[in-house]
C-alpha cells in the first residue's frame, strides 16, 4: 500500500475515535479558547485530517469555512473588517493574485516559509504562498499515440492532431493560468494564434473537468488531452471501475521539457487583511509548509508538495521526474483578464 495512503487512513480512523470521545481534562477544553478561521475552497478528506493534527500539535483549533473560490472572495470583501477570516485557501494562483489585489491579503514575515517554498511559488510580497502544485500535462491514448510524437503544448497545434485534441472551457482558471503563461512566454499574439489553433484542433467542443477529458479517451472522443495531474491520480484511485479504466487507457507526458518546462499551479494560501488571530495564522502556514505535513497534505491527494525537502507520492514518482515552468506565478493572476480576452478572440468556448 502507498504509504502516503496508509498515513492518510491512520490519521481518518484516529479522527473518528477522537471526535467520539468527550473531553479528558481541563486543559483539553480550554484549546477551544484558541482558534483560527480558514475560509477554503479545498474540499479533500486529507486536509481533515491535517488540520485536526494542527490542533492537537498546538491547541489552535481550526474552524472551517467552505465554499468557491469566488463566494470566499466576495464574501470577504462584503464582511470588511468585521470579517472573522484568518486564512484563505484557493486553487489557482490567478484567484490569489485576484484577493491581493482586492486588498483582502496582508504580506507575512517569516524565515520558515523563506526556507520552505521557493520563491516563484509565492507572492513578490509574501501576501499568498502556494501549498500544493499542480502540473498541467498532456494525457495520451497508450494505444494510440508514440509519446515520440509529443513534445510542447504548441505542437499540438500542428495538423497531425487535428480533431484529436480534448481541454475543457475557457471558462476554466486552470487553462486560463495555462493561457497566460503562454502570453508571458510568447507575447499576446502568439499566444492568440495558438488559442486560435487549438479551437480548430479540438476533438469536440469543451465540456466536462479533466477526469471527464481522460473519460473521453477511453471512449474513443480524442487520442491527447490536457490535465492536470492529480486528476488522473483520482482515476486511477477511484471507487468507479469504469473511472479507473480510463485512467489506465493513458499515459502521460510533460511538456516542453527541452524549453522553458511544464506549466505548473498551486493551492495556495494567505493571511486575510483583518486576520483577528494572526500570529496563529501564520503559524499555521508554517506548518502546512513543513516537510512531514507536507507528504501527508499533498501526497494522498496526487499533488506536489511545494518544499523541496518533501517527497511525492510514489505515484507521482513512477510519472518521472520533470522540469517546471518557474515562470513567477503572480504574473498568472496579473495576464488573465489578457487570457480571457484571448480565448474570447479565439473563440474558444
């Protein structure tokens, strides 16, 4: 078994028998009296489990407020500084970038996230600080593609992948990140006509998240398709035959490895402008960055620990070792209103 998975189980069965347990003593009760609040767009069984480690390490419970990325935003911007947030957490540096900018942020001295997290996985300020990566890499059918033939996101735009290429919406952060790298790379015309290229390459019109693209293959929809890459990993991890199935039907490559790398993401988080327990907040921060949290937090989940220090899951490590895109990712969130007006140019739905 995984031992990453392993831990993960430990740590739920663990969690299950504590909460069924009353209070043991005095001081258990007054941890209660310290806390954070996280608002999270997160919604994995691990991050549980981790945050519950976080209150017992420290007596700082974690109170949890779930929702979209978008409602969190807007949500602390309606509370102000009556907001009871401490910490926000989102998928996608382009959403962080957003909070920064909406002045829902506040920047963060700290030595151990110095050390932790390498510096284009955060903010120029310290506002946000990425916790998870994400690679956006190129699925293929094993039975009908030679990986030979593979080689840049660009390339794909050639015509021996014409009505073979499956991605979702333009609607979607993830490939509107993508876009914008390419923007930063490339300048806004280039990048335009690679949008423009890829609509007239496209196996159908986008529809469905990523674990839908890798269905289409299996269904005979599309030969390549681009995902990120803890997507598979819940593939070929589900409970659904038919969802581990087309997770096996592919295999996966990184792109541009003989240029700039594979475009990488992140769940990232940051201390709200109004945290009104912030030394705990950050506190926290440094714990999510640590190495042991970090191969718990991103290995039973299928993504990339951002320490250097830590190791992925042994999943991710039979994929290969890769080089990343360090492309800054602020400059994600600072070319997405250019992105979205590209796609819209292109006319990809």
């Amino acid at each position: 078994m995984n031992k990453f998975i392993a831990i993960f189980l430990l740590a739920l069965l663990t969690l299950s028998c504590q909460e069924n347990q009353p209070a043991a003593s005095g001081d258990q009760i007054e941890k209660k009296d310290a806390f954070i609040t996280l608002y999270t767009h997160r919604h994995y069984d691990t991050d549980k489990v981790v945050f519950k480690t976080f209150e017992e390490e420290t007596g700082v419970e974690v109170r949890v407020v779930k929702a979209s990325a978008d409602e969190l935003i807007q949500k602390m911007e309606s509370e102000g500084e009556q907001s009871p947030a401490d910490l926000l957490i989102s998928v996608d540096a382009g959403r962080l970038v957003r909070a920064k900018a909406k002045g829902l942020l506040q920047p963060v001295t700290s030595s151990v996230l110095e050390k932790n997290i390498p510096g284009y996985l955060k903010d120029s300020e310290n506002n946000w600080f990425g916790i998870t990566k994400r690679a956006r890499i190129i699925a293929y059918d094993k039975n009908k593609v030679n990986p030979a033939d593979l080689s840049t996101y660009e390339a794909l735009t050639a015509p021996e992948w014409n009505k073979k290429v499956l991605i979702r919406s333009s609607g979607n952060i993830y490939n509107q990140s993508l876009l914008a790298s390419i923007i930063a790379h490339h300048g806004e015309a280039k990048a335009g006509e690679w949008a423009a290229a890829m609509v007239k390459n496209m196996a159908r019109s986008p529809r469905g998240n990523d674990r839908d693209q890798v269905k289409a293959i299996l269904a005979g929809e599309g030969e390549v398709a681009v995902i990120n890459t803890y997507y598979l990993g819940k593939l070929l991890n589900s409970k659904d035959p038919e969802e581990v199935k087309a997770g096996e039907a592919v295999q996966i490559f990184f792109p541009n490895q003989d240029g700039r790398g594979t475009h990488i993401n992140v769940s990232g988080i940051g201390v709200a402008a109004h945290a009104p327990n912030k030394a705990d907040a950050v506190r926290f921060i440094e714990y999510l960055s640590r190495k042991d949290v970090q191969e718990t937090f991103a290995g039973t989940n299928y993504e990339y620990p951002v320490n250097p220090a830590a190791s992925p899951s042994e999943l991710l490590i039979s994929w290969g070792e890769f080089k990343e895109d360090e492309l800054p990712l602020p400059k994600l969130g600072e070319l997405n209103k250019k992105a979205v007006i590209t796609f819209d140019e292109a006319g990809w739905k």
